[in-house]
C-alpha cells in the first residue's frame, strides 16, 4: 500500500502479518502528519488479540527527544478500549526517578485508568527474575569476550503483562549500535545484571567501532536473547524522529526485532551525518535534556569519530552540575579513563559496577596503556560546564570556563566543528561504515 507523505514523497507500507512482521510507514525524506501517525498506529494495533489483556507500555525517559503524548494518544486509538489494564513504565536504566509533574509532561494527559510509573530500579521488590543466560550463551554471542553467566531481572509490571509494547525512538547508540526495540527492556527497565553486562560489552567492542553500526551487534543480539525470556508478547513501535526538530520521519510497528531493524536502517539516513575530513576541535553544544554528565557525554561519543588524532572535543553544557546522582561516587574512584586502562589492570576495577566502567571508556575514548609508559589516550576531553575545576581535573579531564566561550566566534574558525543541540546525531567520516 502507498499514500502520499506530508511532503509529497511517497510512502511505502510493509505488509503486515502475525509472527515475524512490522508495519513501516514513512522514510527519511518526509514527515509524517499527526493524522498519518494515527491512522498507522490503529491499523497496526487493531490487529492484535487485546480483549482483557493486561498491556504495559515501556517508554523513554525525559533524556530522549520524542513526540511521546502524541504517540500514545495514538497508541490508545489503537488499543480502542479493549484491555482490562493499561500502565505505562518509564524505562530509566539507572537514572534517577523523575518526579510527578515531570511524568506528566514526559507523556502528556493520560485516559482514565491509565497508571504511569518510573522504573523502580532501586527496589529488589520491583523486579521479577525470568531466568539466566548461561555462560556459554554469553561467551557465543560475546564473540569470546565475556565468560560469565548473567541474572536476567525485569520490571516486575512487564514480567506480569501478557502485552509488552515497547514504545520510542531509535538513534544511534554508543554501547548498542542504535537503540530502541528490545534495548527498552534491557536495560531501559532491566535488573542491574544485564546492565552491568551488556554495556561492558559494549565498552569492550569501543563505542567508535559500535555506534552508529548497522545491522544486530553482539550487544544487541545479547539483549534480544535476554529479551526473549520475556513472558509476554512484545510489540515494538519504533520511532524516527526529525533531527532538531519535533517530527516523525517513519513509524515501524510489529516485532521488535524487525520493526526496530527497519527504523534503524531509516535512522541511519535521518540521524548521521557525513563530512569530508577530521576536525582538530569539536564543540558540542549540550541540550538541557541532558542534565548531568551520565548523558550529557553523548554530546562526546556522537562526534569523537571525527575528531582528530591528538584532537580535543569540548562539551559546553552550562546547566550540567553533577556528573551522575546515581554513579557519581563510583566514577569518582574510577575516574575517566581509555578501555586498555581498565583491561590492563582488571583486578584493580572488576569489582566496581561495570556499567560506570563502560562509561568511563565510552567518555575517555580509544587510547593505550601499559604499566611502564601509562596511559596514552587519542584526544582530550574537555568540559565547560557548571562542575568545578576541581572535580573536573580530578576526573582526569580537561577543565574549561564555560564563561569564556562564545559559540559564534568558535563556529567562525573552520578548524572547528560546533554541533548545535549535541547527542542524537552521530558524526562520521564520508566513506566510514
């Protein structure tokens, strides 16, 4: 089926069928109206046995760009009244519980009898085990890098459900590859396991070799396995947003696996972009979505692939105070460091939390280490924000007044590249992947 776009460009509708199917409306070309995004999510969802089901709905947090009341208004049409119970999780990961007037502008005015919950990550309580990947799972899909077994825990509101929809956008990604699909689950409303795990994982590929990269990366096949023990039927509605602005390129629904692979292959037209050749300075203009440096050091891993050897990145983000609520005594004994570092002295780190080892590497970037030279890493790392020198340096990063930067001035200089609203789009090399 095909119908004309907001833009004129025309669309092209998968065929839908139970099972192993998506339904993908729109391309990297066009706009998706309101009342096309209704439509598709109505279509789509009409078609699923919804009588008395109890649905959970898993959404992004406040740190993803996404037209989310919009989006589960339409997921209401779709739905049309027929479960015996709706909620809706936030999937925080680890980050802190947004409180409930922020829930309510995450996901706007909801029906009655919709509940809406944060992803209580803190409490044992809240989650429920589905099982365990055993080691040699974990060795398979690892490629030999990881040989432990892994607890497999999920919110306890999911594992209950008998319909999980997984609801948000998808974007390149540092520690997956994109995100979006069953990356909602794991570890959007994961036990600590899997998170520890999968972004270890990542951290061991390197978030240069990962981000951006098509196609089921280890850690995307590791979690679509943990995802799998979910007792529910999973529905992906996997989003591509408009880049620095408020639109929806393309709406894919079905199974998560292939709903989420046809969004990334959008995405990946709609959210990277290419230039010629390195540049020896980076600003990246950190968005206020992203209030403390967990996140904010997206505004790093989307443009370290075309910063230059020896190149420095500086993340101007003012209003950023605090490197993590959650992490941040853990990264203060850890510090920011490249990957060999960490590899290089094992017994030294494998007992800290692995998902602030990952973000250590994934922030530092590529470099060498060894006992007798130390630490060599690829660029500098600067922040101009509203954490102190002090805590800055004893990071291992570079301090910078965030006072003494004109944005204008240093977009003027052509040896720097000033990227405006800084941690969805990903910077490559033309030619590169």
């Amino acid at each position: 089926m095909k119908f004309q776009g907001r833009h004129g460009s025309i669309v092209e509708q998968r065929p839908y069928d139970r099972g192993v199917q998506a339904w993908t409306v729109g391309d990297s070309g066009s706009l998706l109206s309101a009342d096309e995004i209704i439509d598709h999510l109505k279509t789509t969802m009409e078609k699923e046995a919804l009588d008395g089901a109890r649905v959970c709905v898993v959404v992004p947090d406040a740190t993803r760009h996404c037209p989310l009341p919009l989006l589960l208004t339409a997921l209401y049409h779709g739905l049309g009244g027929r479960p015996a119970e709706v909620s809706v999780v936030v999937a925080l990961g680890t980050h802190p519980a947004m409180p409930e007037d922020a829930l309510g502008r995450l996901v706007g005015p909801q029906p009655a009898g919709v509940s809406v919950h944060n992803h209580e990550w803190w409490d044992p309580a809240a989650l429920v085990e589905l099982g365990e990947l055993p080691a040699r799972e974990v060795r398979a899909v690892s490629e030999g890098r990881l040989d432990t077994a892994v607890a497999v825990r999920v919110n306890r509101r999911v594992a209950e459900a008998d319909v999980v929809v997984l609801l948000g956008p998808v974007l390149p990604h540092e520690v997956v590859g994109f995100s979006g699909g069953n990356k909602y689950l794991f570890p959007g409303v994961s036990g600590p396991e899997m998170i520890d795990v999968s972004h270890w994982l990542g951290a061991l590929l390197t978030s240069s070799a990962i981000i951006g990269r098509p196609g089921t990366t280890p850690v995307r096949a590791l979690i679509d396995r943990a995802a799998a023990l979910v007792p529910g039927r999973r529905i992906a509605i996997c989003a591509v947003t408009e880049a620095g602005g408020d639109g929806l390129h393309a709406l894919s629904v079905g199974d998560p696996e292939v709903a989420w692979a046809d969004a990334a292959a959008i995405a990946a037209r709609t959210h990277i972009e290419r230039v010629a050749a390195p540049f020896p300075r980076v600003l990246s203009l950190v968005a206020e979505r992203y209030d403390e440096l967990w996140t904010a050091a997206k505004g790093v891993y989307k443009v370290d692939p075309v910063l230059a050897d020896g190149g420095t990145v500086v993340l101007y983000a003012p209003h950023v105070r605090r490197v993590s609520e959650t992490h941040g005594a853990d990264i203060a004994r850890v510090g920011y460091h490249c990957r060999d570092y960490i590899t290089g002295q094992w017994d030294r780190f494998r007992d800290l939390p692995w998902g602030v080892l990952a973000h250590s590497t994934h922030v530092r970037g590529s470099g060498t280490w060894d006992p007798v030279a130390g630490e060599r890493c690829r660029t500098t790392v600067a922040l101009a924000t509203g954490i102190s020198r002090e805590e800055t340096e004893a990071l291992g990063l570079v301090y910078v007044d965030p006072d003494s930067i004109d944005p204008d001035e240093w977009a003027a200089d052509p040896a720097t590249l000033v990227v405006p609203d800084a941690g969805e789009t990903l910077y490559r090399l033309q030619g590169d992947g």
